[in-house]
C-alpha cells in the first residue's frame, strides 16, 4: 500500500512539474520580446546622427510583419530616444522605407540587407538587424538562450552619418574569433551540465536500490508480527482450555487448588511471555515508524533529484539549440566569404571590361562631338547660304511689285504675291530648322519654378489669350532645373497649340498638373506633367508623326504654323532624360504628357 501511495506521489509531482514548465514557457517568451525591443530603444538611444533632422517624432520602423512592431509601440508610451516621442511604423517592403531615423528587420522575414543598405543609403538612418551573418549589417543582433548579444558594422555607420558611442563599442563583440569563443564556453557549460546529469543518476540509483532493500526489511518484519499474532492466538485457545477444565473440577477443593495453582503458574508465565512479545511489537513498531519517516524522506530526496534533473534536461536542449545556431551561423559566415570572394573575382574582371567599353564610348562620343559639330556647322552655313538668295528673290519681288505694279497685269501680281509668300515661308522653315539644330545644346542650367514660368508664358500670350477667351488652370507645380529659355518653348508651344486647335465657337480651357512616377525600368523619381485641353483631338493614326519635323496634320488655310512645335517639344523633353507622349479623343480633347528627372 504504501510503494503504490510512493508510485501516485511521483506521479503528481512529474505532472506538476510539466504543467509548471508548460506554464512558464509563453511568460520567458514574453520577456524576450519585451527584452528584444528595450535592446533596440537603448542601441538607437547610444547612436549619435550627424543630419539637420527637425522631425518633432523619433521614427522607427520595423520591416516586414513582426510582432516586435507591438512590443515598440508599448514601450514608446513610456520612454523617448533622444528627448523625442517615439513614434513606430510598419513597411511591407523595401521600396516603402522612407524618412525613418531607424529600421529593424528580423532574418526570419528573408529581406536582403543589402538591398536594404542601398535604399537608406545616404538618409542618415541605423540599421538593426537579427540574427543576419556577420558584420552584415550597421547592428546585428544574435539570440544567446533567453539573451540577447549584437556586433556592430562601424565602417557602414559612418559611411551613412552615423557615430556609435564608445559604451556601445564597448559592449559589442567585435570579432569573429568572439563568436568562436563564446561557442566554445557554451561547449564547456554543456559538458559540465552533462556530468552533473550523469552524477545525478547515480545517486538516484543508489537511493532506488536502499529503497529495494528497506523495502524487503519491512516485509520481513511484517512476517514477523504475523508469526507473533498466530501464537497469541494458541495461547489464548490454551487458558480458554484450562478455565474450561477447572469449571469441571470445582467439586475436588485440592484438586481444584492444585490445578488453581498450575493454572496461575502458567498464566503468569505466558503473561510474562506476552508483556516481552508486546515490548517487541513496540519496538518493532518504532522501528517501522522510523523506516517510514526515512522512506518520506527518500522520496522528498528522490522529487528534488527528478526536478533537478528535468532543469538540467532542459538546460541541454537549450545549450543544443545554440550549438546548433552558432555552427549554422559559422557555416553562413564562411558560405558568405565564399560568395564574396567569387564576387569580387567577377567584378574584377567586369570592370576591367567596362574600362575597355567605357574607352570605346568615350571614342566614340568624341568622334560624334565631331560630327555634331560639323552638322551644326553645316547647319548654319546651308541656312546662312539659303537665305541668301532667298533675301534676293523677296527683294526683287518687293521692287518689282512697287516699280511694276501699273504695268504688270492681275496674274503676274497673284504670282509674285504667291512667290514672294513662299519666300517668307521658305524663310521662316530655314529659321526654325536652324533653332531645331541648336536645341538641347544650352550648357546653363538652373532651378526654375514652374508657377512663376507658366505665369510669364500667359503673360506674352495675353493677346491671343483674350481673343480666343481661353483660360489656363494650374497650382502647385515643382521647381525643376534646366534651362530656361528650352523649358519656356517647351511650355508656350504646348499651351498655343492648345489655344490654336480649338473647337468652333468653343472656349479653351488649359488645365496644366504635375505628379511624381517612377517609369518603367527605371530606378529614378521623374516630375510628369500634364496637360490637358478641351478641343478637337488628335486621330490615332497620327500617333507616330505627330512629334516628327515639318508634319502638318491641317491645311495652312485652316490652322497657320511651320508643323515644327512638337518637334522642338521632343527633342527639349529628351535633352533633359524625359520622355513626351499624348492621349486624345476626337471631338473631346487631348492630353499631352512629359517627364522631367526629379
């Protein structure tokens, strides 16, 4: 009865014990998080930032979606970072990081760090990563148990305006050869975990095989007390049988006495017998007692062994898990250096031929210089030698109309006015072809505000403005640089066309707009404008020609000009890495579009 009581009693406290780990387990995970996002405040905390930042808040960000996000915001309702506000945001990806003084991002997320380094490059912010390979990133935190280590990346810090401070140096560990040697001291706590584990087991073995052997004592003594009771047992049958007897003789006086007197003889020895048999049963009692007190006692011992046992157990799995984190940690390490080595070996060998290509390039842009020179050379002088004799011919014509005029008749004067019309047509093609060939040639180049040009350009339209009762919309456009004199033929021949091309009995209306895109296969923010009007539209199939030289989509009759205005609005665009495109429903109006790089 009492082995089993002893079996229900270790069974108990094993489950209690379970359910006290079970127990504890979320509560140490909970004290990690809280500790994880203390280590983050305090490393943000001991970083000096070398940027004119007047943002009021303290931003951090955390990369990807983390728990951790939940932790930083409870605790920034209790503390600041450099006498600020703590404020913390959340960024699905890496292209939304923007105007944050620190970002956190845990390895688990799979982010590349340095993707992540070339996109705050240059923004004055830290960079705290977890458990990420060394010396990867500016911090770089590592879990140790229940604990927390970091190394910090000094040369990263700096190339970004960041100065960590000397306790934060201090403190971190700074090398691989620390790494190693802090694997090696949870090597050596391991082994000696282990050997106390072993030394444990033993004693719970001896204790098991004192227990066994106490065990048979009591079951021998419990033999004992039967044997014992069966004799008392005779004994008692015997008196019943002498009393019995002497009931029977009470007729014969001395027989009775002397049978009175056998009777007491040998009732008082077998009470004798039976006072020394009960001073054995007490002392084999207390005896018994004190083995019970001592199997209380072995089983106490025995409890706390079993709980100090399941502690070191799970000591071991923990120190095992970080065995096995440091090794995958050293194994990445020496996978990176591998990669590194690979690489630079690879780009030694692409630069070397990028060198050779850039020779080629900057061969080949000078021999076009050349003939860009030679092309504007032959430029001027072919207009220069056309409108020479061109001035002849309208001069001649001029004499000829004043000199002759009486004397010639009505088709020789619809014929020189006809000549002498095209001659000023001819004139004006040879001008803007000559303007053509110098545009994107302007080497000055400065910040101009958009709202101010768009407000002089209304201002020298003013006349056909109010003759055409136009009105032009525009706000809050951007201040851009290049240069001034491109950037106002690039406006004005999009707003005239705009004023020009409008529907019978119909007044204009301009709107113009601006907003910030990232093109296509590009990496770069563009400023893209928009113009839009209400008149007649631009068919579909004149998508390709619209922006080519001299085309003309309208009979001179019906609108005037040269067919030369977009051309110049193209090639202004792209001189400054834009690009100019439209979008038109007939009878309904057009939108012109152009990109400038921002």
């Amino acid at each position: 009865m009492r082995i089993k009581t002893f079996k229900y009693a270790l069974l108990i406290v094993f489950l209690a014990w379970a359910f006290q780990i079970t127990a504890q387990s979320p509560l140490n995970e909970q004290i990690k998080r809280v500790k994880r996002a203390i280590f983050i405040f305090n490393i943000s905390e001991q970083i000096q930032y070398k940027d004119t930042n007047t943002n009021p808040n303290f931003i951090i960000g955390v990369l990807g979606k983390d728990r951790t996000i939940i932790d930083l915001k409870s605790l920034a309702q209790k503390r600041k970072i450099k006498n600020k506000p703590v404020l913390v945001v959340s960024f699905n990806s890496i292209k939304d990081i923007t105007d944050v003084d620190v970002v956190y991002v845990n390895s688990n997320k799979n982010f590349d760090v340095n993707y992540i380094l070339n996109k705050i490059s240059g923004n004055n912010t830290l960079l705290i990563t977890e458990d990420y390979p060394f010396n990867s990133s500016m911090v770089n935190i590592v879990n140790i148990g229940d604990d927390f280590q970091y190394e910090i990346n000094e040369s990263l810090q700096l190339s970004n305006n960041i100065i960590p401070s000397n306790s934060l140096k201090k403190e971190a560990i700074s090398s691989i050869e620390k790494w190693k040697q802090l694997f090696q001291d949870t090597e050596n706590k391991l082994q000696e975990t282990t050997e106390e584990l072993e030394i444990a087991k033993d004693d719970i073995k001896n204790k098991e095989a004192n227990i066994t052997n106490q065990k048979k004592t009591i079951k021998s003594i419990n033999s004992k007390i039967v044997e014992q009771n069966d004799v008392l047992e005779t004994q008692k049958s015997e008196i019943n049988e002498l009393i019995s007897l002497a009931e029977f003789q009470k007729k014969k006086y001395s027989e009775k006495l002397t049978i009175e007197k056998q009777l007491e003889a040998r009732i008082l020895k077998q009470i004798d017998s039976l006072n020394r048999k009960q001073e054995h049963i007490r002392e084999n009692n207390k005896t018994i007692a004190l083995q019970n007190q001592t199997l209380k006692q072995q089983e106490a011992d025995i409890t706390a062994k079993t709980n100090k046992i399941n502690t070191v157990n799970s000591k071991l799995n923990t120190q095992k898990t970080i065995n096995y984190l440091l090794g995958l940690i050293i194994l990445i390490c020496l996978i990176a250096a591998i990669l590194l080595y690979r690489n630079y070996t690879a780009i030694k060998f692409l630069n070397k031929d990028l060198q050779e290509k850039n020779n080629d390039i900057y061969n080949k842009s000078l021999e076009i210089a050349s003939k860009n020179k030679e092309l504007e050379e032959f430029a001027y002088l072919t207009s220069h030698d056309l409108k020479e004799p061109l001035t002849t011919i309208s001069g001649l014509i001029d004499l000829l109309q004043d000199e002759y005029k009486d004397k010639l008749d009505e088709d020789a004067l619809m014929s020189m006015a006809f000549i002498s019309k095209s001659s000023n047509r001819m004139r004006n093609l040879i001008d803007s072809l000559l303007e053509y060939s110098r545009l994107g040639k302007a080497s000055e180049k400065k910040t101009i505000n958009c709202n101010t040009l768009i407000a002089d350009i209304t201002a020298d339209l003013d006349h056909a403005i109010y003759r055409n009762k136009a009105t032009i919309n525009y706000a809050d456009l951007p201040t851009v640089r290049a240069s001034q004199v491109e950037l106002t033929v690039l406006f004005q021949n999009l707003i005239n066309n705009a004023i020009k091309f409008k529907k019978p009995d119909v007044s204009p209306i301009i709107n113009i707009s601006c907003t910030t895109t990232i093109p296509e296969h590009q990496t770069q923010v563009f400023w893209q404008f928009k113009i839009t009007d209400n008149g007649i539209g631009i068919k579909n199939k004149h998508k390709d020609k619209i922006f080519a030289i001299f085309q003309r989509l309208h009979s001179r009759e019906t609108y005037e000009g040269t067919g030369i205005g977009l051309a110049f609005c193209k090639k202004i665009v792209e001189s400054l890495g834009g690009q100019i495109w439209f979008e038109s429903t007939i009878n309904e109006g057009t939108s012109f579009y152009f990109t400038i790089p921002k």
